[in-house]
C-alpha cells in the first residue's frame, strides 16, 4: 500500500477527531458554540425600537424641527433619496431644454432652406423669362 491508500484512510478519522475536539473545548455555560465562524449580534436583543427619541416636555408644544414621531429612523437615507430624486429631476428638465432648443433650431434651419430654395426657384424663372425675351428679340432683329 502506498501513501495515498494510507492517508485516505486517516484524513477522515483526523477529522473526526478534531471536530470532537473543538465541540468540546469550545462550549459555554448556556451550551453556545463560541467560536469565529458564527455571526455575532452588534447589538443586544434588549436594543429594539427607535435609534434616537425625541425630546419633549409634558405641556409644552414639540418643535418643529423635530418629527412628530418619536423615531428619527432612516431620515438621513430618506433625506438622500429624495435630493437624489430632485437631481435626477432636474437633469431631465435641462436635458428636455437643450432637446427642445435643438429641434427649435433644427426648424429654424429647415424654414431658411425652404426659404432659399423658393429664392432659388424665383430667380432661376426671372433669368429663363429674361433668356426667352432676349432670345425673341434676336429673332426679331435677325428677321426684320
């Protein structure tokens, strides 16, 4: 037999062993495994309900900077969220200006082209009517 054949045999059993090992070395007095393979909680289960309380007075009117509410919770996730929200907002109305300003210009364009080519047209039926009067004339002269 080789080594392998030998090692296969006692990597299980080495294992075996050493989990026994841990199991009993690591006990607590409840019966808790302790070791740093479990998540531990950052707070005690005691901790639950809001992170902050507002201050109040009895009798006396809660300010108005304060939430009305006694929790003060997510305010500065939801306060993120919202200029978020606002950015993005205002993104898309400069984004519609500079759309709008490009098709207004864009019409403007197509209104001059429109414009020059009926220009065009005009001074190109003017130079045919010049051409056949000039034409007829030669022919009047050459006839007479």
């Amino acid at each position: 037999m080789g080594f392998g054949a030998i090692r296969s045999i006692f990597r299980p059993l080495s294992r075996t062993l050493q989990s026994a090992q841990r199991r009993s070395t690591s006990r607590c007095g409840k019966g808790q495994a302790r070791h740093f393979g479990l998540n531990m909680r950052k707070k005690p289960p005691s901790s639950k309900g809001p992170y902050a309380y507002v201050q109040y007075t009895p009798g006396e009117p809660i300010a108005s900077n304060n939430p009305n509410k006694g929790s003060v919770k997510r305010r500065n996730a939801k306060k993120r969220i919202g200029q978020r929200r606002a950015f993005i907002l205002s993104e898309k109305k400069k984004r519609q200006g500079l759309v709008q300003e490009a098709k207004r210009k864009k019409r403007i364009k197509e209104v001059e082209r429109k414009m020059a080519k009926v220009a065009r047209e005009r001074a190109w039926d003017e130079r045919l009517a010049e051409l056949q009067r000039l034409e007829e004339e030669k022919k009047k002269s050459m006839s007479s």
